[in-house]
C-alpha cells in the first residue's frame, strides 16, 4: 500500500484537518460532557445513582470494544465508508439518547452511541498522519492532540451550561448539526487507501471478536463499578474478574494464532509501540483522573457550581492548545520526542506537588489559576511526543494498528484512573477521620472551647442551650469530615505525582530517534 497517494494539499487537506478534528472533539467531549448532567437525568428519569451512572459506563464499555477494532474494520469496508457509518450512527444515537424516556432506553442507545464514537478517535487521527506530508508529520499530531487533550475539559463547562440554560437533552442535540456536516464532508473529501486483501465471511475473526468484548466490557465494568460495589465482596465483580481474566487469555491466544486476526497484536513486537502504549495508559490516568478529580473537589469541598468547577480549567485547555503547535515546531527540528515526554512527566509532578500544597478546606480560585497552567504546559507536552514516539517506527497499514493500541490504552488509563481514585480516595477517608477523632479529645480544654463557642453561636440565633449543644457536636464531626476529604484528595494529588515522577527515567531508556528529523518518517515507507 502506498502511503504517499494519500497525502492532501491545499483547501482539501484543511477541510479533511477540520473534518477529522469534528469528529474527534464530538467523540470526547461526549465522554465527559454528561458528568454534569447526571443529576437532572436522575430526576427526570426516576433513576437511582448506582443506574445512572451506567450512562457514563455505558458510553466507555462501546467505546473501549470498539477501539482496538478499528484497523480491521477500515480495512474490510474502506476506511471513508467505515468512518462515515461511525458518524452515522453516532449522530442517529445522539438523537435517540436525547428522546430516551427511561433509563434502560437511555443506557442502550449510549451504549451503541460509544461504538460509533470509538471509531471517531482513531480514524481521524489515522486519517489526519496520512493526509500530510512526512515533515509535516509532527504538526499533524499536534493539531490532532488539540481535540484529545482540549475535548475532556470543555465537556464539564458545556454541561454546566446546556443543563442551566436549557435542559439535558441538548447536551446529546448539540452532536446532530455538526454530525451531519462531518458525515457529508467525510463522504465528499476523505479518501480510503487501497487494501491488498479484504476478508470473506469464513475468514472474518469472530472468535476474537467476541472474546474482545468479553474481555474489555468486564474489565471496563469492574473499573467503573467496583467501589460503589464494594470490589470483591461483590459476586458480580467476582464473576466478572474471572470472565476478564480468562477472555484476556483466551483472546491473546486467538489473535495470535488466527491467521487473520481481528486486533494485529504482533505490531506490540515493536519496541517503541510497547512503550507508547504504556506511556499512553499513564498519560491517560493522569488526563481524565485530574478531570475528574478537581470538579469534584471544588463542587463537593468548596460548594461550586457545576459551570463554575467546568470554567475553572478552560484557562489550562487553552494553555494546552498554544503549547502543541510549539511542541510540533520542536520534533520538526528534531528535538528528540523522550526528552520532551520527560520534561512533561516532570511538569506534571510539579502540577500534583503543587495541587498538594494548596488544597484546603476553602482554598481560594486565584490560587488555582497558575497550577492548572501548569498543568496544560505538561499536558501539551505529553500527547504529541507520546503518539509520535509510539507511530514512529511503523509502516503502512501498521499506523492504523499502532493508532488503536495508543487510543485504547489512553482510554483504559483514564478508566483506571478514575476507577483507582475513588477506591483510594474512600479508604484514605476513613483511615483520615479515625485519625482526626482520635485526637479530638472532649477533655482537652482546646476541644471544650471550640464546642462552647459553636454552641453560643448557635444560642445567640435563638437556640435552645441543649440543641445548641447537640448543633455544635454537628458542626464540629462535619469540620472534621470536610478535613479528611481535603486530606484524602492532597493525597491523591501526591500519589499521582510520585507516579509521573517514577516513570521519568522509563522514558530517558527508550531509543529514540536522538537528533534525527520528524519522528513519523519511517512511518510513510
């Protein structure tokens, strides 16, 4: 297959650009875009917590099976057609979620709406490298990073803002417009490179195809769930352990094995795709895991609005937009692709040390403005250097398999991430409290104070002695609840940049490209 056919010039290739990138930021931006809906939709739905969370999980699961898929099926039915059914569907199911009138109804159709998204991610990103030229190669990446590193923070804003103006359906109406103008432009512009064997039915994996579901829909089930259920004293994630675990087996083995495997896991022999993929995991653990970390702190610690958590990190999404095309100039020089990944690990320590510093039980906005800067810095400086390093040593129809791997790992990172988070964040709560309570002592006289003062505020609001008493007892136990949250969430920051910082020399170990232009410039040959 000749990679060169493929590349654009001119007006055509800025449309393909825009066109991929639409579809990009409507994929992710979906991800996180109805966390701040939930509530509404809980309400509106006669749902329960635990049910509506499976909007969130729903919408992962499709698109985590799908992800890996994604080479095979361009290759079976052309990549333009492929990449325009994906636009389809995901279009269609935006319409379908916002008239969902049950829950049930909601969660199959976000469901089917993720599996038509995954193919958005990595498609466009596949489409965006073959469309320009080699040296350009480095730019490509950086404007494609721009929906994937910008979409998860704009989605909690947008929310916020659809769900106080207008109601929760609007957040899945918005897709419609620009799905439709994407789905035309990809059917007039976008080009399929020529395949050298398509598959009969007989040869089509569906083995692997089943068993990647299996695998993937249990394991993203058992990250999504599995503190609201208690982990392992659930006989569901028990169940499913088991069935990850033995689908994960059995489904490594097929792929291996089956002559035309669904999922190329031998592209993993290269050495620069193995670290990509690992990198790409840490890197989405800290993307969606701060995403989903902060709103929650200022919302629930703080008391913010929904839009006002949302608006606190678009000042860092835009640092993050400014820093690619830079990060992009820099791998055209040549500068190797470790020594940035590198510096950005190191930004982003700096960033978690920082946010560990500054959390308290009513930290101001201003102090949050020049650590989230940070942030957005290290997070520019992550993405491009990342995928290019993980594309750079690939030829041909392996960048698509290469792309797929990076994108679900990202993904299954942000999962885990999350998932990881709220498990630590409960345990480090309770073991926080019993620390607190164990030194509040009722016979010290520091304590007595405290309570005799709360109790004569409450007394001088015309409040019975007694009442006033069990009040200042209130108020004391939920001052010292609010403290262990704050500790649990400096701890998260504190571990999570201890993480970043252990990769480092990780990263200096690689063989890189040192010195040598454009890092995807044996990818077109």
């Amino acid at each position: 297959m000749q990679q060169n056919s493929l590349v654009e010039y001119g007006s055509r290739r800025v449309i393909i650009t825009l066109t991929a990138i639409i579809c990009a930021l409507l994929e992710i931006v979906d991800t996180t875009i109805v966390n701040v809906a939930l509530n509404d939709m809980k309400g509106n739905l006669g749902a329960t917590t635990s049910e509506v969370g499976w909007v969130v999980t729903a919408y992962a699961i499709g698109n985590v099976i799908i992800i890996p898929m994604t080479s095979w099926l361009a290759q079976q039915f052309g990549r333009r057609n492929y990449f325009a059914t994906s636009i389809v569907l995901f279009t269609i199911c935006s319409f379908l979620c916002g008239n969902a009138s049950g829950i049930v109804e909601l969660i199959i159709f976000r469901f089917i709406q993720g599996i038509g998204g995954g193919a958005l991610l990595v498609t466009s990103q596949t489409i965006i490298t073959e469309s320009y030229p080699v040296e350009k190669r480095g730019m490509a990446q950086a404007i494609y990073g721009l929906g994937v590193i910008v979409g998860p923070t704009l989605g909690p804003p947008l929310g916020g803002y659809i769900v106080e103006h207008f109601s929760w359906p609007y957040i899945f109406y918005i897709n419609i417009p620009l799905g439709v103008i994407a789905a035309l432009m990809t059917l007039q512009f976008v080009r399929s490179p020529k395949y050298s064997e398509k598959s009969s039915m007989a040869d089509i994996d569906w083995g692997g195809i089943g068993l990647l579901a299996v695998f993937v829909g249990s394991l993203q089930y058992i990250l999504e769930k599995g503190q609201e259920d208690d982990w392992f004293n659930s006989s569901t994630i028990v169940i499913l352990t088991v069935t990850a675990v033995l689908g994960a087996f059995f489904f490594i083995w097929r792929e291996l094995t089956f002559r035309n495997p669904i999922v190329n896991l031998r592209a993993l022999k290269n050495g620069n795709l193995r670290v990509g993929t690992g990198l790409s995991f840490i890197m989405g653990f800290g993307l969606y895991g701060t995403t989903f970390i902060i709103p929650l702190y200022t919302q629930a610690t703080l008391g913010w609005t929904p839009a006002q958590a949302g608006l606190l990190m678009v000042p860092a999404a835009l640092m993050t937009a400014f820093m690619m095309p830079l990060i992009g100039q820099l791998l055209q020089k040549g500068v190797p692709q470790q020594y940035l990944v590198a510096i950005g690990m190191l930004g982003f320590f700096f960033f978690c040390f920082w946010g560990y510093k500054i959390l308290t039980p009513d930290t101001s906005k201003d102090n949050f403005f020049w650590m989230l800067m940070l942030r957005g810095i290290a997070m520019g400086m992550l993405f491009i250097p990342i995928t290019t390093l993980s594309l750079s040593t690939l030829k041909g129809k392996q960048i698509g398999d290469g792309a797929a791997f990076t994108g679900m790992m990202r993904q299954l990172g942000g999962s885990f991430g999350i998932a990881a988070i709220t498990t630590f964040m409960a345990t480090r709560n309770m073991l926080h409290r019993s620390d607190l309570v164990s030194k509040l002592d009722i016979t010290n006289p520091a304590t007595q104070n405290r309570v005799n003062a709360l109790q004569h505020g409450f007394m001088a609001k015309g409040i019975p002695a007694n009442i006033a008493q069990q009040d200042a007892y209130k108020a004391l136990d939920y001052a010292v609840t609010k403290q262990a949250s704050v500790l649990s969430y400096m701890d998260v920051f504190l571990y999570t940049g201890v993480l970043f910082l252990a990769c480092i020399p990780l990263v200096l170990l690689v063989k890189g490209n040192k010195g040598k232009k454009i890092s995807l410039a044996e990818a077109a040959h």
